[in-house]
C-alpha cells in the first residue's frame, strides 16, 4: 500500500509592517513602507539609521522655529524665484530621507537642484537646510551634517537651542566652513545674497532688529542682483 506525504498548510496572513525604530539599520524604500504605518509623527532615515524624534518643547524647539522661519519667509517673499517648506520630506540619496525644520529653495526653472517628485516629496539637494537642535544636537552636527555635506547642500544652519547659539556653515571645496560674523554680530549668506541674519537679536527674540538688518540686505546690490539672475530662464 502506498502512502501520500503529509503536506503542511498554513493559512494566509496578512502582512504587517514591522514597527520602526530608532537605531533600526534601513535601505529608504523600507523605511518608506515602515514609517507609512508606524503610529509615530516624526522619523528620519540618516545614512541608513532611523532616528524617531521626540517630542518637541516649546522654547527649545518650537519659538526658536517660529523666528527662524519669520526671517527667511520674509526674505522668500521678497526673492522670487524661490520657494520655502516647513518639515517637508526630502529624498536627499538611497540612505537617507530628512525632514528638515526649514528648506530654502532656488525652484527647478531658476536653475535649483530639487524637484517635487510624484509622491509629492522633495528630491534632490536644497540650496539651505535650518535645523532647530535641542537634544538632536548630536545628530544635527554629526550624522546629518555629514549626509547634507556629501551631497552638496550649499548653506547648512544649526540653531542650538540648549547653547543658545547659531552655526551657519557654507560648502567649500566639499567641506562645510564657518561663515563668517561681522563685528555687528551679522552672518550674511553666500549662496543668497541679501540674506542677513542678526544672530543675537533672533537668540534674544528682538525680531523688530532681525527684520531691520534683513531689509538692508534685501536693499543691497547683491540682492538686486541675484533676483535679476533668477528671473533669467536657466
């Protein structure tokens, strides 16, 4: 008499994403698909670690962004040919996927290097990425710093909140370098000219300053002159 094997069956599950992590070691497109159902609001993938932010305190994060944001929006405004997002998700390279607290763009037809994709996020290299640090401060002036670097963002400010100081680096032969602060206390931007930041009036929350010295450098001749070049089709 002859015998059939056995044969197993198991019934068909469902499958579910694992839950995301900080520390967990991705490639982005499984990060993608992690972060589309983790119950989490904040997650970044830096050179193919997840990092999970923490919640976000009002005068480490959340007042320091408030400023920050009023400066640039008031030089975006005034600048056309740019564009300006808050926390938008940027598809910088395989390993790493941001979400930066302020992006300043020059848009696509300007000559900019980013584009929204057809998920509706950025990617590419924006021209200035801003974080506000408070206990991200290691990862902001590490890992991350690291991955705007290696793939060519032009300016990269830091705002630590902890230290109440403000870190303004401009790329430089693939090196990020220090611009330089006049003796007013002014930082001013290379890669768009006119943007003029007062760093201890934004530290001590003098925006009416801010927005003075800020108007002088829209008012410049470097200012004129970027805003003609970016009117002109690339």
């Amino acid at each position: 008499m002859t015998t059939t094997p056995a044969t197993s069956v198991q019934s068909a599950k469902p499958t579910v994403a694992p839950p995301l992590e900080s520390g967990d070691r991705l490639t982005r497109p499984e990060f993608e698909r992690r972060y589309a159902t983790a119950p989490v609001t904040q997650a970044e993938l830096i050179e193919g670690v997840v990092y999970v932010a923490s919640p976000l305190r009002f005068q480490q994060h959340a007042e320091p962004h408030s400023r920050i944001h009023g400066w640039v929006w008031t030089y975006q405004v005034m600048t056309p040919g740019l564009s300006l997002g808050i926390e938008p998700t940027v598809r910088l390279d395989w390993n790493n996927e941001l979400q930066p607290d302020v992006v300043l763009l020059i848009n696509e037809a300007a000559g900019g290097q980013t584009r929204v994709d057809a998920d509706g996020y950025l990617e590419g290299t924006p021209e200035l990425v801003i974080e506000i640090a408070a206990s991200s401060a290691a990862i902001d002036l590490g890992a991350k710093k690291q991955a705007y670097r290696r793939n060519g963002v032009a300016e990269y400010l830091v705002w630590q909140a902890f230290e109440q100081k403000i870190d303004w680096y401009h790329l430089t032969e693939g090196d990020y370098q220090p611009l330089p602060i006049d003796n007013e206390g002014v930082i001013r931007s290379q890669r768009f000219p006119g943007l003029w930041l007062a760093t201890g009036a934004i530290l001590s929350g003098d925006m009416a300053q801010v927005l003075t010295v800020l108007q002088r450098g829209l008012r410049s001749p470097e200012h004129q002159a970027f805003v003609a070049q970016l009117s002109t089709p690339a």
